[in-house]
C-alpha cells in the first residue's frame, strides 16, 4: 500500500490529464501530500487541445510554468466562421496587444508539450508522488477518508479528486447524472507536420460549408490540424485510414507536403455532470463537463476547476475551513461552464449546418446583420465563496501596477491578496499578516479582496469589514 509518513494523503487525483496536473501543481505548492493515478505509461498520443485563453495563461503562470510554456505556445492568428462562398460570417481577432489578463487573449498550443511542462512542474514538490501505470479499478468512501483500489493495492486518502476524463469512474462513485446540452456529433480529427513550406491559411478557419463542415487550425511549428465532420454514411474505421484521409485533404495539401501524424474520429459532446462531489469525492475537467471544441475551452474549463478548488482543499485540509466550502466548487464553476458550452453549441448549430437550405437562410441573415465579433466570454461565478453584488465572484484583470510589476508578481502566488491603497497599509498589515494575505499598493477607492485563482470575494471599505470578507470567502463565517 502507497502511503505518507504520517498515514493517508491530503489528495488523491486520479487521471494526470491537465487538469490532474494542474491540480497536483497548485495543491503541491500550498504543501499538501498528493498522490496521482495514472492508468496510462506516459502521455495520451491522441489529437486533441490545440487552444487555450489568457486567463488559463495566467493560472499558468501563478503555477510557475508560464516561463517554460512561453516559448512553447504562440499568440492566436484568429478565427474565421466561413461560408462556402468564403464570406467571414464570425471573426475572432488575432490576438494582437497583451488583454485584461496581463497576456494576449487566445494561444495555440501542443498538447503533449503543455502536458509535459506542466509534469516537470509538479516534479518540484516531493509531497506530490505520481504513480502511472496505476488503473483505479474502484473507490469508496467513509467518514475518515478515501480508499482507491488499484492493480498495484489500495491508496488512501481524505479526499479524491477524479479527473479522470469523460469516462469518469469517480463521477459513476458520486453518482453523478448529466444534463445535456443536446449536442453531440461525431469528427474526424487529422494531425499533421509540414515536411515543406505550403501556402494554408494563418486563422483557424471553421469552413461552414454544408457539403462537409471542416475546421483548419494553424496549431505551432510545422503542424496543421484538420477537424471534419463526419456526414451521414460515413464510417469510423474507413475514415481514419491514411488513403481517406489524404482524399479528405486534398483541397488543401497531399502526402508530398506534409506526414500524417495521427487520425482519430471522435464524438463531439455538451454535458455537465449533474454532482461534482459527494462528501470526499470530487470531479473535474472533462470528468465534470464536455464541450464541442469549437471555442478551444474544454481544456481550459478543467484548468479553471484546478484554480478554483486547489485552495479550497488546502483551506479544508488545515482545518480552516468547513467542507461546506467545498460545495462552492459546483455552484460556482457549473453556470461558469455551462455558458460556455452553451456558446460552443450555438457555435456548433452554425457550423454544422447540413441543409442547403437551412445554410443559404443562414448566410442571407449574416450578410443583411454583418460580421459578428467573438470575444472571449468571461461570466461571473455562479452563488458561492464571494460576497455581493459584482465585481464580486468575477475574475480581476491584471493590470501593471505604478511601481511597474504586473498585479500577480506582486501578489506572489497562489494565495489571498487586499488590494488597496499605501495609505492605508498599517491599518491593514496585521489582518493580512495574520491570514497569509499578500497587501498588494493598488489605486482603489474601495479595499478589494482577491481569491487565490484571482476572482474578487468583494469589496469593503474597512478592515473589521474586510476580515468578514476574508472569513465569508474561506467558509468559515
Ligand atoms: C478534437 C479535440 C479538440 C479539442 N480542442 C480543444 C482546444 O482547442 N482547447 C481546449 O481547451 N480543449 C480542447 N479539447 C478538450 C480537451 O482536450 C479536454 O477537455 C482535456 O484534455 C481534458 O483534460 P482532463 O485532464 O480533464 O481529462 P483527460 O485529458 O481525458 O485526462 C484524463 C486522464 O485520466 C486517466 N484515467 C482515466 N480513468 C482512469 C482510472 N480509472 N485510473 C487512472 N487513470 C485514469 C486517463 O488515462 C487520462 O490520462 C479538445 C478535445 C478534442 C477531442
């Protein structure tokens, strides 16, 4: 049996996914001892993320990998919804000037080298122990802990989070349903390296077209993603053979221009789990919710579930918070999640559009209400560990501060930060002192109280006020 010195682990995480690093990540670097379960050897070969956004850029970065990722990923050339006579029905602007979140808005990216920045990272915390090749086969739960069977013997643990894919089985222990967002469509999804330089398009482009919808990705590098829809009488096996495949990409490239990396059909979906925890079970990531990727946020949603619950576990593990705070993790990331595969699924019905007709109606309305701008969705939090009305339970952008650092150095971490003005810092200093609370000089009217993913708990305007705050916002009122 696996175990710490002192017995159980704080965390077990089944599934090393991102969201089952990121979460080991931001849970090692507050000190707790986390064991993950990996069923597979190394990294999932399969196409899959090729997006992500600047507020995932900046959890990155308060986990310390933004550095190593960098020079990894490269800013978004945009996004074009076209139709089959190439008119520009949506428009994502390149992404352009550093955003709200102190990097640009939109990256591309390739999966595995996310993965394995993200695996170095958790390296540096030697209470974080990874376990791969370890299937869990079954879990229970009583009042003291976890137990996870595994092919390798049993892991303890007082909480467990699955983040163990679509195919959950923590989700099945919860007992969890889903609600369904009624998309669901099977895609070819086609990988492959340039061996030559061939003249593509720089935006992803989403072909709108209703003989055959197609997505094309400039991903990084020399590789190029294909993503298409698979139309009625098509099948699977046939599909993904090289022969079909090069006859799919004629249009665009053949076998002298470019390899073939990978070829997987998958089935599009637009799920949310109905619980996301029971007692010492949680999910997350694609675990908790799926969405069709025709805005790049699967991936970022389960990124968004890491930031949102590591700290609210470290808070319950010491004892300074209720369980109760970990119900907040739902109520607040599930309306979170669903606007955007509410978006996606709109997203969809226009490019998956199939009937002539239903496409010509379709592009006569887009021509007479022009272009539509897509801009990055940033929804409130749903009810939970903030207090009143907004900006409270939204995400606080990240601005350069007058001493010239950006907000999050200057916070310094996953943690609590007050921001307020230098004069009123002594008054301040020995709550946020006490509490582990960064005191960041801000130019505000009002003391403002940030969470450790940085979403505002709320405003106050004095410290006795603040202090509710920061007990409201831990759970612990
Ligand atoms: C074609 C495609 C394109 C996409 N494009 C984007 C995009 O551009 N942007 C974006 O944000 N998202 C995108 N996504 C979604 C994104 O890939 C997923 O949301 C993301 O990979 C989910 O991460 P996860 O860590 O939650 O789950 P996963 O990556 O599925 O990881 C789950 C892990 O759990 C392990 N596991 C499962 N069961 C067990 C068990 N019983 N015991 C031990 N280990 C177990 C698995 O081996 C796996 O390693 C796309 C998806 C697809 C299919």
């Amino acid at each position: 049996m696996v175990r710490t010195p002192d017995g159980i682990f704080d965390v077990a995480i089944v599934g090393y996914g991102p969201t089952g690093a990121t979460l080991a990540k931001l849970l090692g670097m507050q000190g707790l001892a986390v064991a993950v379960l990996e069923r597979e050897p190394g990294l999932l070969r399969l196409p899959r993320a090729v997006h992500f956004d600047g507020e995932v850029m900046r959890i990155f970065e308060t986990a310390g990998i933004a550095g190593a990722l960098a020079p990894r990923v490269r800013p978004s050339g945009g996004m074009r919804y076209v139709n089959a006579a190439g008119e520009v029905m949506i428009e994502r602007k390149p992404a352009g000037e550093p955003g709200p979140h102190g990097w640009v808005n939109n990256y591309l990216f390739h999966q595995p080298d996310l993965e394995l920045t993200l695996r170095d990272a958790v390296a540096q915390h030697p209470r974080v122990q990874v376990f791969t090749q370890r299937e869990v086969t079954a879990v229970s739960q009583d009042a003291q802990g976890v137990v996870l069977a595994t092919d390798a013997g049993p892991v303890t643990a007082r909480w467990a989070v699955g983040c163990d894919g679509a195919r959950s089985l923590v989700r099945q222990a919860i007992g969890a349903d889903h609600h369904d967002l009624g998309l669901h469509q099977p895609w070819l999804v086609v990988d492959v390296v340039l061996k030559r330089p061939v003249e593509l398009p720089h935006p992803t482009v989403q072909y709108c077209h209703p003989g055959r919808p197609v997505t094309y990705v400039n991903v990084t590098g020399a590789r190029r993603r294909w993503e298409i829809m698979l139309m009625p009488g098509d099948v699977a096996e046939e599909m993904t053979r090289p022969e079909a495949v090069w006859r799919l990409l004629a249009p665009w490239l053949g076998p002298d221009d470019a390899t073939l990396e990978r070829g997987a059909v998958y089935t599009f979906h637009s799920l949310l789990a109905t619980r996301w925890r029971d007692r010492r079970l949680l999910i997350g990531g694609d675990a908790a919710h799926q969405t069709p990727p025709f805005l790049g946020q699967g991936m970022c949603a389960g990124i968004r579930d890491a930031a949102n619950l590591a700290w609210k576990l470290a808070r319950v593990a010491a004892g300074r918070s209720g369980e109760a705070l970990l119900d907040t993790y739902q109520s607040e990331r599930e309306p979170h999640a669903r606007a955007f595969i509410a978006e996606a699924v709109r997203l969809g019905g226009i490019l998956q559009t199939t009937d002539p007709a239903v496409a010509a109606a379709r592009d006569r309305r887009f021509r007479e209400t022009g272009r539509e701008e897509m801009v990055n969705l940033s929804p409130r939090l749903g009810s939970g560990a903030h207090a009143g009305p907004p900006p409270a339970g939204e995400i606080f952008p990240q601005p350069l501060l007058a001493d010239g650092r950006r907000l999050d150095a200057a916070i310094g971490g996953y943690r609590f930060a007050v921001l307020a003005p230098r004069a009123r810092h002594a008054e301040l200093a020995p709550l946020c002192a006490a509490n582990a609370v960064a005191l960041v000089d801000f130019a505000t009217e009002r003391l403002v109280l940030l969470r450790p993913d940085r979403y505002v708990a709320g405003v106050a305007d004095s410290a006795a006020a603040l202090e509710r705050l920061l007990q409201a916002a831990g759970g612990d009122s």
